[in-house]
C-alpha cells in the first residue's frame, strides 16, 4: 500500500521509520518531513501545509492510508475531511480531538465520568481567578485551555506568581488558547505515559513510558516538550495497567459513547501515580513525542495492520482499499509483541530552547553512530550545500537500547557523544528514575 505520514517531528520519523518497515508498505510518504525522515520516505511538494491540499494530494496519490503525528490537524478536522472522501486515515476527527484542544472540556468529560484526576476550576475572568487563586494551595497549576504547543502549563509556586501568570494568560499570552484557563490542584507522585491504541470499544496497549519534561538535570529548569523518554518503566506494572484500565480507561471510552464521540486512534493518557493509585494529567489525542521514538525502536509487531484496523472501521466501501488485504478487527489482533530489554532517548536541543535559539548549525557526527541506534529528526532539513542543519529547538533524538536500563542509558549516551553541533544541549540523566530502582 502507499502510506503517507503527516508531520515533521522525531515522532513522525520514528512512525515512519516503523511504517518504512512493514511487509504492506511499498510507497511511503511524509510531508512535510524533515532531512531524517526524507532518507527513507518521500517527501512531496505540497502547495501549502493545509488540510486541502493535503486532501488533493492524497487524492491524486491514491494513499491508501494516511497516518496523523501532530494535534492540531488532528483539531483542525483533517479525518474528518479525508473520510468524507473515502480515504482512510488514522487519527481522532476533530470532535474527538478536543481531548486534548481543550483542557476545560478533557476535565469536564473526566468529572461526568468520574475518573481520577486533580480538582480543578475554569476561569474566563480575572477577578473570579483571583479569588480561587487566594484560597488555594501552592504549588498550584495553571493552564490554558487550548493548544499553546506544550508550553500552556505553568506550576506556580505563590499566589503573586499565580496571579501574574493568569494575568499574563487571560492577557493573551497564548492568544486565544488562553480565553480560558484551568486552575488546578498540584499532584505530587511519579508521572507515567500511557498510549493506547483503540477503536472507541477496543484498545491494544503500548508499554507504559516515561518522559522527561524539564529543561536540565535533575528535573529542574523550564518545562519543555520533552528531553528523553525511555520504555518499559518498572512502576508501570500490569496491575497498575489492570487499575487504568478499570478507573480511567473504559469510562472515558463510556463516557465519550455516550457523548456521541467517535474516538479511533491514539490514546495517550498522561498520568501521576499518587501513593499507587493513578490520576489523569492530561489525555492526548496522538503519539506522544519523544515517547514514540523508544516505542517503536522497541516495537516488534508490523503497526500497519493495527491502523489499518482502527482507520477503516467505519470506512465505507469502494476505492482501491478494497483491492488490499482485509485486515481483521482491532479486536482480533493480537496484543503487540516487543524487544525484551529497554529503550530509550535523549534528545538533543538547540542552546536557548525552550525560549530564543539560534538555527542552521552544521550538524557533524551522524553517520558514526551505532547499528543498534536510531537517530530520529525533529528539527533537521539540508542548507544549500547538502549539509544535515539544525531548524528547530528540539533537533534529534538519539534513540538505542540494552538488556539492562543501565546497558540502554551506556548505548545510547555512547552515541550522542558522537553527533556535534555548536550549541547542542541535551540531558545527561534521562531515565534516571528507572536507574536508581534498578540498583
Ligand atoms: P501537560 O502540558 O498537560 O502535559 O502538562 C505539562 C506538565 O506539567 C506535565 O507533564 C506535568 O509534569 C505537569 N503537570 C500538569 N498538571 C499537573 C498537576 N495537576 N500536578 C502536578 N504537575 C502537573
Ligand atoms: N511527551 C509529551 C507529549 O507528547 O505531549
């Protein structure tokens, strides 16, 4: 089949990269893609980066089916318009999407359906803020309501802090996204990624990961996107699976039935285990990234079919789908099959992200690292001269493995050791936690 990938982050590389593998894949495109990814993809002209012309694109293509990295064209209702063509797409339309496009509404649907997560209060104004805001505890946790590209949460520390930033916010710091902003109780535990694969009824489980999202070692510094991740985590035990899956899981999937909500895609579900019971951070309507880099190196199982399953459930009929294997039911497939061992990440940033960094620096190294490494792009693309450069904040993500947490974090740090660029910055101590529980 041909395939095209939509992004042109780590995450989409490593979707790619595992789509690049799969026994049904012939043709495999991304767009927009980056340096990385256009190694083993192709990546088109396209006029523009909207839905449209994504849409004529695949049209014209005849993609089979297309898969969905980013939110906010999950938000902006790009399955929506590619299924209202027939074409098959894997991804959440845009009403399930909302998920994640409004914190206000994910912590409305958690409250009807009673799943556990931080108390919490919506504001729209400042003077009812404040007043919340006086009678609170500290920390406290703000966040805008909608998409501010993972920088809309900010943990305050004192009230004066608190009220500044929900000035700052309702101000227009996010713009719009900030209209409205949810005040909420600070959880203090372990944090867990889950992913689950699901068609609204069914769901395959990915291991449990874990992110690092602060800036510096030690987990200090500004809130990121995320410097490192690695997969399985110990804690992430299939009892506490068995508890998510009973006090998280299935009401939401209830709840958004009983909403009318069609939800079929990723279900990322942003946990805090306090005292061993879990708690919903946040849900996500996508992979989560850098958590798919270690996922899928880690991933034996062809993913094709499981998106293939899920993307086409309500799909009508016709079109040249019809002429490509029937794949069976999510249901039917079996659970994933993954690498023994762990895997993870580290990310290597521009110096200066998350705030003001420069780009377009020579990237040296690449080639020298090891068989058993990936090295995922997030922002890379080639200058004039055909060199590998740096155009974002987040610019690769070094992604190994080993038997042992202690085996994968020497591999894979053996390997950043050999990539250069002026100004790299990375973390020295991602999946620390799973080291020290392992000594
Ligand atoms: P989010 O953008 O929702 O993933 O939030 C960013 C980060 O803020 C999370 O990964 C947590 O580390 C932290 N965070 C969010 N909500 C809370 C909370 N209620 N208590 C403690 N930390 C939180
Ligand atoms: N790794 C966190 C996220 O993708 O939102």
């Amino acid at each position: 089949m041909k395939v095209l990938v939509v992004g042109k982050g780590g995450r989409e590389h490593a979707l790619a990269w595992k789509a690049a593998q799969s026994f049904y894949v012939d043709r495999l495109f991304c767009f927009p893609g980056n340096a990385g990814i256009s190694k083993i993809a192709e990546t088109p002209d396209i006029a523009d980066d909207s839905v449209e012309s994504l849409l004529d694109f695949a049209l014209r293509e005849s993609i089979d089916l297309t898969i969905v990295g980013p939110e906010d064209y999950l938000a902006k209702g790009i399955v929506d318009a590619f299924e209202a063509k027939g074409l098959r797409i894997f991804g959440v339309n845009r009403e399930a999407a909302r998920l994640e496009s409004s914190k206000a509404f994910a912590k409305e649907v958690m409250k009807s359906a009673n799943i556990p997560t931080a108390a919490y209060s919506v504001v729209s104004d400042f003077e009812s803020g404040e007043k919340i805001l006086k009678n609170s505890k500290y920390p406290v946790v703000l966040k805008a309501d909608g998409l501010a590209a993972g920088k809309g949460v900010i943990i305050c520390n004192t009230y004066d802090e608190a009220a500044s930033e929900l000035s700052q916010m309702l101000g227009g710091k996010f713009k719009s996204a900030g209209a409205k902003v949810v005040i909420e109780e600070f959880l203090k535990g372990e944090e867990l990624s889950l992913l689950l694969l699901t068609d609204g009824t069914n769901v395959k489980r990915l291991l449990f990961s874990q992110d690092h999202k602060a800036l510096n070692d030690g987990d200090t510094g500004l809130n990121t996107g995320g410097m490192g991740a690695y997969t399985p985590v110990t804690s992430g035990t299939d009892e506490l699976y068995e508890k998510v899956n009973k006090s998280v899981t299935l009401p939401l999937l209830n709840e958004l039935k009983k909403r009318g909500i069609d939800y079929r895609g990723i279900l990322y579900i942003g946990l805090m285990i306090v005292e061993n019971e879990p708690f919903v951070l946040e849900y996500n309507v996508r992979f989560g990234d850098p958590e798919t880099e270690p996922l899928m190196f880690m991933l034996i199982s062809d993913i094709i079919p499981y998106f293939w399953a899920i993307a086409g459930k309500e799909k009508p009929s016709g079109g040249r789908n019809e002429t490509l294997p029937p794949f069976s039911t999510l249901e039917a497939l079996p659970e994933l099959v993954w690498r023994s061992g762990y895997g993870m990440c580290v990310v290597l940033a521009s110096g200066g992200y998350p705030e003001s960094y420069e780009k377009g620096k020579i990237i040296s190294g690449l080639e020298s690292v090891d068989k058993n490494c990936e090295v995922f792009h997030a922002g890379t693309k080639f200058d004039a001269s055909g060199n590998t450069v740096t155009d974002g904040g987040r610019v690769l993500m070094v992604t190994s493995c080993g038997a042992t947490i202690t085996q994968a974090i020497e591999n894979t740090y053996e390997n950043v050791r050999k990539i250069n660029f002026d100004k790299m910055y990375f973390r020295h101590d991602i999946a620390h936690r799973e080291k020290e529980r392992n000594n």
